[in-house]
C-alpha cells in the first residue's frame, strides 16, 4: 500500500496556513488519536521538523509529518481540504474504503491545526461516514 497522499487544494491550504503564522518552513504533523466511534481520529498540528521514524510527505513544497505508526493508519488515504455550509478544514479521504469501512474528517470554523499537540484538527469535530 502506499503511503498517504496530499491534495493540491490541501497543499495550497497547509502552506496558506503556515506563511499567516510566520511559519512557512515548517510543515503539518498528523498522529492517530483516540477513536471517534467509527475508527482512528487524527489529529493535525504545526511542527517545525520531521521526527526519527517519520515519513515526509511533500506537495507542491508543502510538507506533511507522518510518525511510523500513523503511517500504517493512512496507507492509501489522501488529506484533502473541503469549504463547504458546513466549515472548513482539512480531511483525510480513503478512495479504496477506510480500514475501518469509512472516511473521517474534520469540520467546522475551528478545525484548524493547531501549534500544539493538544489541539487541532481530530481533537473535537470527528465527521466520520
């Protein structure tokens, strides 16, 4: 399986994101997180640098951090990035069917990621289907 993937719009939202914090070096780190009832949560947070063990995955000069055991979560997921009545924020699709049967995400105003591992995207707002 491959590893995680990243959209273009997500791209273009992870590196919109980082330059309006003053932080256009550093990248998005995603971890599993307790289960939201329907499988993994994820959560997303800015980092400055890739871990020992992670995966760097880059996009259009986006990066996104993946630690080794999250990695085997996401084989073949692709973080997306949707704007609709609902909110806005990022989203990790899986285009083969989720491990656990379905898709989870995160929406609303407040799903962006955070700059500390306590927050962010996964840590309130589970949309799963």
């Amino acid at each position: 399986m491959s590893m995680i993937t990243i959209a273009d719009l997500a791209a273009d939202k992870i590196k919109e994101i980082l330059k309006a914090e003053g932080m256009p070096n550093h990248g998005l780190r995603i971890t599993a997180a307790a289960g939201c009832g329907c499988g993994p949560s994820y959560e997303i947070m800015i980092d400055d640098k890739s871990g020992d063990g992670d995966t760097v995955v880059e996009k259009n000069g986006a990066k996104l951090y993946v630690d080794e055991s999250t990695s085997k979560t996401l084989a073949g997921a692709e973080l997306g990035f949707v704007n609709d009545e609902r909110g806005e924020g990022f989203v990790i699709g899986f285009p083969n069917g989720a491990p656990t049967g379905g898709s989870c995400g995160c929406g609303g105003e407040d799903s962006q990621p955070s700059k500390k591992s306590s927050g962010g995207c996964g840590s309130g707002g589970c949309g799963c289907s």
